[in-house]
C-alpha cells in the first residue's frame, strides 16, 4: 500500500446528507468518536462503504465496526439512542471477521418503525482512528446522496 494514497470511502446508505456537526447528541456532534458525516436515510438497507473486515457487530445490532483495508476504524451508527431497543426492529446481515467488498449488506433495520417510536433515524458514519491519517475530507454539505457515492475521502499518514 502507497503510504501517501488516497481511500474513497463511500454512502453506506440513500439519503440527505447532513453535517455531523448537526447531529443531536454530543458524542457525534462534537466528534468525539472521530470525524464523520451522518445520513437522513432514505431506505432501510445500510451497505458496506469500503472493502475490509467486519471488526464489531453490537449486540444490539444498531451499529457496526469496520476495519478497512487502508486500516480506516470505520463506526456505522444507525438512528440516536436505539441501543435502548435492544436490537428490535434491526437485523444483522453479517458477522464479526467477515470479510466484506464495498456494497456488502451489513444492517437491515425498520425505519418507519423507529420514527414511529420516536426516534431519530440518522444514520453516522465515523474514521475513528483519524489520527492515522494526514487529511480526511467529508463531504458534508447538504445534499442527497446514493448508497455507494463517495462521501468521505482519506490521505495517509506518511510513515
């Protein structure tokens, strides 16, 4: 691997793109789990956005670790507070040291029923590691958006 290239890293998901820094809850907000964009999701199928291994599913299924090939520390977070649902209304579609290609169904979850129940939808992406890399350029405009379209883009640290 070229320690000076560049890793498209793309929507996990079809949505309107938001900043993260919009995201109502601190730990996202602030960027406290790393650097990110969060996605108002427009269907209920959540895909892998970069080509690696599964690192983590949660027990309650909200939320999913990636380690991508580039070594990228990848969070999918889907919807606010939803650990709270113990995993209703969401099913995995994978396992822990899976490995997985861009497009790879990761989550299946029930948007309608966790609007219905109150809670926000939103879907976070975030490099927690992003101190391994020299620039990492979200784009976090406003603006719809296809699973699969770039939306954050990666530099490697030199070694």
């Amino acid at each position: 691997m070229n320690p000076h290239s560049e890793t498209k890293i793309k929507s996990p998901v079809s949505g309107q793109m938001y900043p993260i820094e919009e995201v109502d809850d601190d730990t996202f907000s602030k960027g406290l789990l790393g650097k990110g964009v969060a996605i108002k999701p427009e269907e209920d199928l959540i895909v892998s956005p970069v080509a690696g291994k599964v690192q983590l599913v949660f027990k309650t299924k909200h939320a999913i670790g990636l380690l991508a090939d580039n070594g990228a520390e990848i969070l999918i977070h889907v919807g606010l507070n939803t650990v709270e649902l113990e995993g209703e209304n969401f099913e995995v579609l994978c396992h822990e040291q899976q490995k997985v290609e861009v497009g790879t169904p990761l989550v299946r979850f029930d948007r309608a029923a966790l609007v219905e129940a109150g809670y926000d939808d939103s879907v976070i992406m975030v490099i927690a590691n992003t101190d391994h890399f020299e620039e990492i350029a979200a784009y976090a405009k406003r603006k719809a958006l296809t699973a699969m379209e770039t939306i954050i883009q990666l530099k490697i640290k030199p070694i």
